[in-house]
C-alpha cells in the first residue's frame, strides 16, 4: 500500500512545550481522509509539518514517499489550503491567479480560469472585500490549480456558514471526482466528514486513536444496552471504549469482529459522531487527559 502522509515519531517543539510528540501513523493514497481530535491534539502541527511550513524537533515525516521541503518539484505536488483560507486583501482575484501561475511551474491556467468564472468570482475584486465563503473558494482554487497529487486541508470551513460549507465540499468532491487525487481535511464538524471522508484518524494528545475505512469503523462498533454489568465480564473480543452505568443498566460502546450473541444486550448501530466522541473521551496511555472517560456511576 501506498501512503500519501507518514509519520514516525514525529515531534514538534515550542520552546518547553511539546505541540506534538512522539506521533506515529501512515495515511493510506487514494482516500479522502478526516483527520479529527480535540483542541491541543496536535493536527494543525501536523499538518504544517506534512507541507513543510514547520520543520520537525523529533521524528520524520513524508509526504508522498518524499521529505515535505524537498525542492521545488514536491512542493508542487502538494495543495494546501490553511485554516483562515489566507488571500491577500490588497490583490484582485485576477493577481492571485497571476501569482499562482507565477510560482507553480504545472499551474493550469484554464482550470483556474474557468473555476473562478463558475464561482462568479470578478476577476478585478479584491480579494478582501470578498465573503468569507468566496475567500474559501478562491484559497482552494489556488490550491488545486497547481495539479497537486494531494490537498491538505487545515478546518477550511470552520468559519463559514452551512450555505458556504455546502458549496465548499461541494466544490471539493466535484474536484476529487475529477482529478482522483488524495485529501486529508482536518475538521471539528463531524457532520462535513461524514458527507465527504471514507477514511477516518482520530488523534488525541498527538497519538492515534483509531484509523480506518469510515464504513468498516462504522461496522465494526456497536452499542449495548443491557442489565448491569462489569466490563471484565464482557467476551475478551469485546473491547470497550466507552461505557456508563445506572444501578440497573449497563451500557458499553464496544468494538468487535464477531458477532455479538448474547441475548440480554439490546445493540444499536454507531453513529460517526458516536465513535468520534468515544475516542476523543478515551485516556491516552502516558498521558494525563483533559478529561476523564465517560463513566457515570449513579
């Protein structure tokens, strides 16, 4: 298999304090991947580290089998789209794709051209007199115009509103559709992963927590609710994730192959906002959590 983002121990270091560390995963090609985690997890550093604005403090990183920095050539294979969508508010739409053209060696001039007339962006606007959803557009534009093999995407639609997200993704699974090329996109709103990803990390405190084709995860958690219980009592190819407890009832998010057979659990399918929610819960081993597992004893 090939990977399009690998990481070996990878770290990044402030001054004292460690944005990330010791991370280690390996991102499949071919796949639009959701990369999502809690705030201090560690995936702006990541990615900033894959398109080589950061260099790492510990560890390695490649990025198509190759260093991210390594010259001009692997730059411009890669698209990256940051997580204000940053343009320059003094240039018109037309002077940001003069600047494109000017800096990537494989710019497509006519994609950039027709793309930005399907959007009905004026080329002579400023670009800081546009909405933030045609800023978006405009960043993304840029991005794939060079004919990237991979698009990065840091929460590009974070701060949209759902008519500007809908278009955006929109925009970026008619892109996928057509140039087949790998994404990895970072986002807070499971809602928008789920409409475009098919492969999903979860990264908590810079580890990965779970990875994964979308439907074999979604396929392979179920939810019991049941007569109260101890964990350990579950069947050893039952691993729990999450669970709580009221005096009379259990309830276990669990992850297994095999099929759950015991007659007493009433199983409910997961959703991904379920799942993701679980594993951000979850305590990293060696790490103190932000937060302590869901466990509500009543």
């Amino acid at each position: 298999m090939s990977f399009v983002v690998q990481a070996d121990r990878l770290g990044r270091k402030y001054g004292r304090r460690w944005a990330l560390r010791d991370c280690t995963l390996a991102i499949p090609e071919g796949k639009v991947v959701g990369l999502v985690g809690p705030n201090g997890a560690g995936k702006t550093t990541l990615l900033h580290l894959a398109v080589g604005l950061l260099a790492p403090t510990s560890g390695s990183v490649t990025v198509l089998g190759a260093s991210p920095a390594d010259g001009a050539a692997q730059l411009g294979r890669v698209g990256f789209v940051a997580q204000d969508t940053p343009v320059y508010p003094r240039l018109s739409v037309a002077q940001h794709l003069r600047m494109g053209e000017y800096l990537n060696p494989g710019w497509d001039r006519q994609l950039a051209r027709s793309r930005v007339e399907q959007l009905g962006l004026d080329l002579r606007q400023r670009a800081g007199t546009l909405s933030g959803g045609q800023r978006a557009q405009l960043a993304l534009t840029l991005a794939i115009a060079k004919r990237p093999s991979c698009l990065i995407l840091d929460e590009p639609v974070a701060s949209l509103d759902p008519l500007a997200r809908r278009e955006f993704l929109r925009s970026l699974m008619e892109i996928v559709a057509t140039d087949e090329i790998s994404v990895v996109l970072s986002s807070h709103l499971i809602a928008d992963l789920e409409r475009v990803c098919d492969y999903l990390v979860v990264l908590v405190a810079s580890r990965v927590q779970i990875a994964g084709e979308v439907s074999d995860l979604l396929s392979s958690h179920y939810r019991l609710c049941g007569p109260r219980r101890d964990a350990r009592g579950l069947p050893a190819s039952q691993r729990v994730i999450e669970e709580s407890h009221t005096d009379k009832q259990s309830t276990f998010l669990v992850r297994t192959s095999d099929p759950v057979l015991d007659p007493a659990w009433a199983i409910r399918p997961v959703t991904l906002d379920d799942l993701v929610i679980a594993y951000m819960s979850r305590e990293v081993p060696g790490e103190r959590p932000d937060r302590p597992r869901l466990k509500v004893m009543s």
